[in-house]
C-alpha cells in the first residue's frame, strides 16, 4: 500500500477539522477513531450534548418566569425521555455530518484504536499503515479523583451527567469549573436541589475573579448552592442514596453532604495510553501532555500532536486552530495561532466570556492597564429582556490596546466575538468605541464599557 501524506489519529474536532484542511491542501489522508463514531469528545459527550440539554433546560425553565412578562402557561411538565432523545439526534446527525464531510474531501475513515509501532507507521488491529506525517489528535478525557469510584449510575463523570435516567433529588457536583457549573445548571433547571463543592475559594478558576464573582451571584439567584474552600474525602453508598464526607480547606473540620448523585468534574488529563510515546521517545510533560514546538511536531520527527492533548487551553476551537495551523505547515504553508486571543465560554445562564488577561494576571505582572465596565443593568436592551445581570468589562494598555475582555451575561459568548476581533487586529477601546453598534442591542454593553475605560460612559 502506497504512503498516507498524513494519518491523523483522533476523530475530535482537532483531528477532523485537520484531516479536512490537509485533504483541501491535496495531501492524501486518512483519520482513524476508536469510538465508534467522528466528532470526539465534543460532539459525542461533551460541547454538543451538553449545549442540547443547556438549551432544552433553559427552554422548560422559562416557563415557570413567564409571568412578569404577562404569560401564564399551566401544566407545563417534562419528557426527560423526549429530552435526551432530541439530544442524542442532534449528536447522531452532526458525527454523521463529518462522515459526510471526509466522503467529500476525499479523507479515508479508518475505525480502529490506532498505536505508532515506529516512525511512519500506524497499526489498527492487525493492519499497518504507512505515513509520512503522523498527527496525534486523540484529546482527553475527565481526570479521575483518587478513591472514588466513578460507576456512571450514581457517581458520574460529564458523561454520565449528560445521560442521567431521571432528575436527581441531590445532585452533588464536585468541581466549580466550567463542566461542573453548566451541568450543574441543566439538573437544577430541571429541578433537581444542586450544590457544587469547591476547593478553591472561588469559582470558575482561570476567569477574571470580578466577573466570576457576578457569575457566582446569579447562579446563586438561579438556585445553585456553593459550598467553597472544602475538598471531596469520601463518598459512601447508604440506603439512602449517597453520604459525602467534605474537609474544610485549611480548617480542622469536616461536614457531611447526603445525595442522590454525584457529578465529578475536577478537570480533565490528555488520552495517550496505547499510542507506544515511551517506546517511541515522544517527550510528555509531567501532567502528561505531549510537547510540541511551533509547528506542533513532537520530539520525534514525523510526529505532530494538537488540541486537547498538548499543553493549552481545552478547548475545541483551539483544537481546530491547532489542526488547520499545523497542517498548513505541513503542506508548506505559514500556520499560526494567537493562543492570546483563543476566547472562553461557560454557557451557563448568564454565560461567562472571556478573552485575554485577567485584571489577576496585569496586577502580578505588574502592568500598567486602564478597565472599563458596563453592567446590563444599564443596557436598554437587557433591561427589555430581562436578563439585567451581569457586566462587560475591558482591560487595555495605557494607550489603550485592548489586554483582555470578560463578560457575564446573557448572550456573552456571542458578544464577546467582537473584542476578539478586536483584539486579533490590535484595536483600541476608542475604536471599538468609535464603531456603531445597533441599538437597543446588547452589543452596546461592549461599546459603552470601551468608553468607560476612557472615562466617559453615556449610561453609567
Ligand atoms: P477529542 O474531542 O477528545 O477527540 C479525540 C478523539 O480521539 C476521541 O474521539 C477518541 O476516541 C479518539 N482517540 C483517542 N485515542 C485514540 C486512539 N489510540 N486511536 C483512535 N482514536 C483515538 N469545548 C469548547 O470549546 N466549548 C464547549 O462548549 C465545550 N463543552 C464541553 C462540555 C463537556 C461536558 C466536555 C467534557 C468538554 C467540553 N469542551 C468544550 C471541551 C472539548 O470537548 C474539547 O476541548 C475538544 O473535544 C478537544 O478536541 P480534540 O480533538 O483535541 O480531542
């Protein structure tokens, strides 16, 4: 059999989107995933279901506040069956749309968990392939937490939050990142009691700390409870259901959590085990991401690794910017991606967005900023709406040079696609300022925070 230009191995939105590009580029390609079906984590267990059940959730939620609106709807009820089934279709039709999308560009699907015997070889069962390139892409998975045992019945990971058989009394979510918070917020919407237990003393680690505070405040009004500074020691099976023994951070005492179901969403580590890195000599890092340099090749020559699996933010489109750059580098071409301005979203409700610096990260580098900050309080259109909380905030140089962004509020990953752009184009508060935005239109939020980092808001 002649040489593959590239075998990509991983069907995730890293390894698909660049199996796609490569073959646009005229290499001859093939992809192999394991799973029983493309789209990887994102489209199988992760952005996808979970973006389904966030929008069904909401959807059912909206009943019960219709009234200040003038709209009373009785009776209302839920098809968790009917739930589940509509996400499972939409997860169906988008991996059988990407089977549809290699048939067309001419990338060949290989099924099959896929090792590197050696440099230029790929083996799936009993078949050797052979590769010029090969490009690992094979993601990640939820980190486990030593001593708990993860069923998927009762104490679940992401994957098993997105397919519980009914809405739990209960629900424990141990972890307040990104994962913990949206599933946490589709089983409270439901209806389920929900409490995330967090070590830290804070949400949404990573996020800029006055924003997830505004985050924290407005699930708390949604129903969520916190429970920060205490770390998971124990959980035991009771007739009951579930007995949680939590340690107070830094504090000699424990307390007691009964539950019906655990979620556990501390994070999540790289898939790498059967691929053969030691005997090949690929170099991990000491959470065990593969290192790459600039143009994503491993210690090994011939070998590329992407998306979750390398060191970087996990996220699925930094994956796909990873696959596009590195296959465009393969094929001769300049790839690049600007990882400060790869933005964030927690789709909870308000969403949390968020691109570049923190206002945490200026102070401990001690750099000279100036901010800017809006709240939807203040924005016609959210008032209109209802949906006032929250704020936009804008960090820029001195001179103006936007650092960062960060929002929280309804239909913040959508508005925060603006300040990326700026960003990536290295425009100013008084450009963005400068620019029209619609009005009444949330959109304004952004504008009106660039001038307050000028000093001179309208609406403030
Ligand atoms: P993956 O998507 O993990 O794909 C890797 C694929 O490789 C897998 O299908 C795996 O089966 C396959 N594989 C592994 N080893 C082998 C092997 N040896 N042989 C063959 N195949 C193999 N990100 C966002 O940007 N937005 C979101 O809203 C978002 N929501 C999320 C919600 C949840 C609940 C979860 C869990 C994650 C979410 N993420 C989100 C993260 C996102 O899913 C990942 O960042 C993204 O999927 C990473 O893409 P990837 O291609 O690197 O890896």
């Amino acid at each position: 059999m002649s040489a593959f230009d590239l075998i990509v191995i991983g069907g995730g939105p890293g390894g698909y989107v660049a199996a796609i590009r490569a073959a646009q580029l005229g290499l001859s390609v093939a992809c192999i995933e394991g799973r029983g079906a493309l789209g990887g984590t994102c489209l199988n267990v992760g952005c996808i279901p979970s973006k389904a059940l966030l929008t069904s959730s909401a959807k059912f939620a909206e009943l019960k506040h219709l009234s200040s609106h003038g709209v009373s709807v009785e009776g209302a009820s839920l098809d968790l069956g009917a739930m589940m089934g509509r996400k499972d279709k939409v997860v169906g039709d988008l991996t059988k749309g990407i089977a549809f999308l290699f048939k067309k560009n001419g990338v060949e699907h290989i099924e099959g968990w896929a090792s590197i015997p050696a440099p230029g070889q790929v083996k799936v069962g009993d078949d050797v392939y052979e590769a010029k390139n090969i490009l690992i892409a094979t993601g990640s998975e939820p980190t486990p937490l030593p001593g708990v045992e993860i069923d998927e019945v009762d104490v679940v990971s992401s994957t098993g939050a997105l397919k519980l058989d009914r809405v739990p009394d209960h629900l424990v979510v141990i972890g307040a990142g990104v994962i913990g918070l949206e599933l946490g917020q589709v089983w409270a919407r439901l209806g389920a009691k929900v409490t995330v237990v967090e070590y830290l003393d804070r949400i949404l680690p990573g996020i800029d700390g006055e924003i997830a505070k505004l985050s924290q405040r407005a699930l708390s009004k949604r129903g969520l409870k916190f429970q920060l500074g205490r770390a998971l020691k124990s959980i035991d099976k009771t007739d009951a259901g579930l007995s949680l023994t939590v340690d107070r951070v830094g504090k000699d005492n424990e307390e007691t959590i009964e539950a019906d179901k655990v979620l556990i969403a501390i994070g999540r580590r790289p898939v790498t085990r059967g691929l053969g890195l030691d005997d090949l000599g690929v170099a991990v890092n000491a959470r065990g991401f593969i290192e790459v340099d600039g143009a994503f090749q491993t210690s090994v020559p011939g070998i590329y690794a992407i998306g979750d699996c390398v060191p970087g933010p996990m996220l699925a489109h930094k994956a796909e910017e990873d696959g596009v750059a590195c296959v465009e580098t393969l094929a001769g071409q300049h790839g690049h991606v600007d990882y400060n301005t790869v933005p964030g979203v927690v789709y909870t409700d308000p969403e949390v967005a968020s691109v570049g610096l923190t206002e945490e990260a200026l102070k401990e580098a001690g750099t000279d900023y100036i901010s800017g900050k809006f709240t939807f309080m203040a924005n016609s259109r959210a008032r209109s709406t209802g949906e006032t909380d929250g704020a936009v905030k804008v960090l820029a140089s001195p001179e103006g040079t936007i650092l960062g962004a960060h929002i929280c509020g309804a239909h913040g990953g959508d508005l925060i696609a603006e300040l990326v752009l700026a960003m990536t184009k290295g425009a100013t508060v008084e450009e963005v300022a400068r620019t029209c935005h619609a009005h009444p239109a949330l959109g304004e939020a952004v504008k009106e925070a660039c001038l307050d980092a000028l000093g001179r808001a309208i609406h403030a």
